[in-house]
C-alpha cells in the first residue's frame, strides 16, 4: 500500500493474465478501481477466476489528462488502483491533432506533471496502485529494453517487475499449447532487494 508496483514486458507474456489473478485474489475482501485503456479487458474471464465484480469499479479511458485526474483523486477511496495500460494513454493535444503532426516529448512531461500530483497522495494513503506498461524496443546496438513513460516516472515507480518468456517456455500437451512458464525479474524495489526472479505457470 502507498507504492506504485509495475509489470511490463512484451506482447502476449502475460501481463493482462497476472492481474486478472491478482483482481480475482483482492476483489474478495478489497474495493478495487481498474481502469482500462486498451478497451480490451475481458470480464467474463476475469468472473471465471473468481473475481468479485461488485467490488471492482471498471473504467474505459484513454486521455491520458482524464485517467490521470481520476486516479489522483480515486487514491484513498480505493484498496487497489489498477491502470492497463500507460502506453496506451494518449494526451488530449495528440488525440485531437492531425495524424503525423509533431508532440514529441509531450507524454513525458505530462506523465512527468501527473507523478508529481498523484505520488506524494499516494503515499500519504493506504491505496496501492499497480500499472501495467508494455516493451518498447530500443534503437541502438547497445540501448536498453525500457517501457514508455519517461525517467520522472520510473523514479517514482517503486517496484518494477519484468515479465519474459521464450519459445522453450511453452507447455503442451498431445501436441496442443496449453499455457508458458512466464519469467520475473525485480528490475528495481524499494522494498525488497532487487534482481530477485522467479517464474509461474500461466495456463490457458
């Protein structure tokens, strides 16, 4: 609680799954906000690992000046906040210009300008927050794999978790896939030592 905690990693690893189960686990005894802005949760999945819906407040947003005013004055009313995903939030000026008009540098700072308002409230509070973000690949021989949002951000995020798998980590049966191993390495923890890893089963 009072932490920001991130997933990310690349398409199709099984960030979305992993808070499902997480939604299924807290949603029993917690208020939870999940907001999406992929517009892509399925709740009938998420109801078949036994999540709670009434005590799950879905949202479908994705300005990212709307979802981040919501989220700052949501802290304290809620147990859990749950954002799917950063990426996917677009700034006002973006979404209402022409496609291939110029913003570069403008969702970091506005991320930038929401971090400085909602990280202090949720510290102060007893709500904790979990946000997903999504792999980016870099440009360079020697760049690093970092998600989107700017460094102001991942200062503040206090546990980051990475989330891998490759095609040896596929599990079949008869022939037929059914799940992955999914990897986890602590990029970073405010909490924990970093670097641990572990690994889990998804099963589709």
């Amino acid at each position: 609680r009072g932490r920001i905690l991130e997933l990310w990693g690349q398409e199709g690893v099984g960030k979305t799954y992993t808070v499902s189960r997480i939604l299924a686990s807290a949603s029993k005894d917690h208020k939870i906000l999940f907001i999406d802005s992929e517009f892509a949760l399925n709740r009938q999945r998420v109801e078949a690992l036994g999540a709670d819906t009434k005590n799950i407040d879905f949202i479908q947003d994705a300005r990212l000046e709307r979802v981040a005013e919501l989220m700052i004055d949501s802290v304290g009313k809620y147990d859990l906040i749950i954002l799917d995903s950063l990426a996917q939030l677009t700034p006002t000026t973006v979404a209402d210009a022409t496609v291939g008009e110029n913003a570069i540098g403008l969702f970091a700072r506005q991320v930038k300008h929401f971090v400085v308002k909602f990280r202090p409230r949720l510290g102060a509070s007893q709500t904790a927050c979990i946000v997903i973000n999504q792999y980016r690949k870099p440009f360079g021989l020697y760049a690093r794999a970092e998600p989107p949002g700017g460094a102001s951000y991942h200062h503040a995020v206090d546990v980051r978790l990475h989330l891998t798998r490759n095609s040896a980590d596929l599990i079949t049966k008869a022939g037929v896939t059914t799940g992955h191993w999914l990897h986890v390495e602590v990029k970073k923890s405010k909490v924990s030592p970093p670097y641990l890893t572990s690994k889990y089963k998804v099963e589709y």
